[in-house]
C-alpha cells in the first residue's frame, strides 16, 4: 500500500514524499517588470518540504497576464529573479516547477501594457469581473486569434520553459485548467472556430497538443506537467463533451512521457478514475472537496491506488510544514481569505511552523 510520506521519482528526479503544493496565485510580484521578489523566495523555501512545489501562476507573455500583480518569465529580468526563488528552494531541498499560465479571455485591458487587449479562441466575453487596481471591472469580449498569433502562443510558452530552466526550475507545469487560455480552446463555450483549431474533439484539443509538445521539445518531457479541470465551470466555461474531449487529448500526449498529468477534480469521481486508468506516467490529483479544503482525510487516495501524488492548496498555504503536519495527524493553521491575494508578509510568510 502506497502512503504519502514514500518517496517517488518524477521525471527521472527522486521526490521525498508525494504531497504537491499546489499553483495559487498570490498576486505579490511588486518588482518593477512583474518580476518576484525576495518576499516570495522566503514564501516558497518555508514549503520546500513538499514533494514537489508547483509555483502560482506565470504568464507566458505580457498578453497572457489576467490579475493584478502576478509574475512573468518572458524577460530576462524575470529570469533573473526568479532565480532567486529557485536558490531559495533548493537551499532548503526543495524541488519546484513554474506553471506557466496564459489567462486568455479572463484579464481587462487596464491590466496590459501598451494597448494590448485579452485574446481568446473565440471572440466570446466570460460573463463576470476581474480585479484590477482601479476596482473590479467586466470582462471584455476578447480577439480571436489568427493562426499567426496562435502558432505565435505555441511559441511563447515555449520560450519560456527554455526561460524556466535558465532561472533554475526544476520544470514546469502547463496550466490547461480553470477557464484560462487552454482550457477555452478545449471547451465548446468558449471555442467556436471552425477551421482546424476548433469544431469537433481535434480540433479544439489541437491547441493544447501543440503547445505541450512545443514544451516538451524545447525542455524535454521528462520537465513537463499538464494541468487540466474536466467540466470545471469557473471562469463561465461550459462544456458539452469533456468525457471525449479529455481521453482523446491524453491519448495525443502519452507518448511525450511528460513527468506528470494534474488534475483538478470535479464532482465526477467517475471521470477521475477514467481518466487515471488512461493517463501512462505519474497522476498527481486535486481532489474535488467543496466546500471543504482537502485535508488529511485525502491521504486515503494514495493507499487507494486512485492518484500517486495529491496536491493541497488553501492547506499548503497557512502551513508551511504541510507534509510533517499530515504525517503527525495536525494541527493545523487556519487559512486567511482576506489575505490570500496582494498584501505584504501577513498572511503570506507570517504563518508559524510546529517549531
């Protein structure tokens, strides 16, 4: 039986454990040029005791950023400061991969640099608001992409993977989940081209295709995670099919080897099991516990068989020494919403330790 404090081996690197931190955007990236900042490094080593840390969210491009405050690696610059959180992790014995995260339709031109608007597959806005820094604001209806500007995209994620291990990442993790520009491209809502980047289950899994395997051959698979949400309606994405859509893109991607597929689970545990028995390498599972956050008791999927790594949010981020915490059964510090988004130190780095 499989428990959580074994280790395992991702991509060819041994993990210590199997309990995954996982992405959350924090919006602290203050320095000038969406860079990271000595703040986040400390954020990130006090949780180095995961098996493995997926960092929040990074735009691949500056046409990529959806919230106020979130971090880049399209610059060198970037990739200079986040080499400073990858020291930090290290240092500590950490093992960190970047997400990298196109929010597509989901942003506000105030949030963009020099007129730049939010794209999309389909000229289709997202029913709610963001967040900027002259108050909450209507999504826009985004520009369809050209072909030129998606295999443009294609390009710019993998420019900065090559960026990711310049600055020191272990690897990264592809967001194709949670409405942003993956994920529109796969769901029938949001996705209503006709040529051959949209239509049936080909082509809207087309996007998602090229852009991993652009990763995968810019870094090698061995670097590289997906990230996926099957039905997840956030973001006001709506889709028809994903019982096809999602075992077809696994079919497409198996033979890349990448280090690991990470899904966001919804209420269709069903799907969940589907989608484990179809997916070849490693399964790392964000288990569907609403309203509650996943907790000790989602141990239990590891000795089940049903995932080999499981990853903790909210969780993660009010207790720095997660794993040491779940193997010695709490207690647990409490999550603060009011602080889980821009800020300073409280309620980022001011959570205590057991000791």
């Amino acid at each position: 039986m499989t428990t959580a404090f074994e280790p395992i081996v991702l991509g060819g690197r041994r993990l210590v454990n199997r309990v995954v931190m996982a992405p959350m955007t924090r919006s602290r990236a203050y320095g000038p040029g969406a860079e990271p900042t000595e703040l986040m490094a400390t954020y990130y080593a006090q949780r180095a005791g995961a098996g493995l840390i997926v960092t929040e969210g990074i735009q691949p491009s500056p046409v990529g950023q959806g919230y106020p405050d979130t971090p880049g690696l399209h610059t060198a610059g970037q990739v200079r400061a986040w080499r400073t959180v990858t020291d930090a992790v290290h240092r500590e014995g950490g093992v960190i991969f970047a997400q990298l995260m196109h929010t597509g339709r989901i942003g506000h031109p105030k949030l963009l640099p020099d007129g730049l608007v939010p794209v999309g597959p389909s000229a289709v806005a997202a029913k709610g608001q963001v967040y900027t820094h002259e108050g909450p604001q209507d999504f826009v209806t985004p520009k369809e992409l050209s072909e030129a500007e998606i295999r443009q995209t294609v390009d710019d994620f993998a420019y900065a993977a090559r960026g990711a291990v310049e600055a020191g990442f272990d690897g990264v993790e592809i967001h194709g989940a949670n409405g942003y520009l993956i994920h529109q491209f796969l769901a029938s809502g949001s996705n209503r081209r006709t040529d051959a980047w949209g239509g049936g289950t080909e082509g809207r899994i087309r996007f998602a295709v090229e852009v991993v395997t652009a990763v995968a051959e810019a870094i090698g698979g061995h670097r590289v995670g997906l990230r996926i949400s099957p039905g997840n309606p956030f973001n006001d994405m709506s889709e028809d099919d994903p019982g096809e859509v999602y075992p077809a893109l696994l079919d497409r991607l198996a033979g890349l080897e990448l280090a690991y597929l990470h899904l966001m689970e919804g209420p269709d545990r069903g799907l969940t099991t589907a989608l484990r028995r179809a997916w070849p390498g490693t399964f790392v599972l964000n288990p569907f516990t609403h309203p509650d956050v996943t907790g000790p008791d989602e141990l239990k999927l590891l000795e089940d068989g049903i995932a080999d790594m499981v990853a903790y949010g909210a969780l993660f981020l009010a207790n720095p020494d997660l794993p040491r915490r779940l193997a010695a059964g709490g207690p647990f510090n409490t999550p603060d919403p009011a602080t889980f988004y821009g800020g300073d130190h409280r309620g980022y780095t001011d959570y205590p330790a057991l000791d």
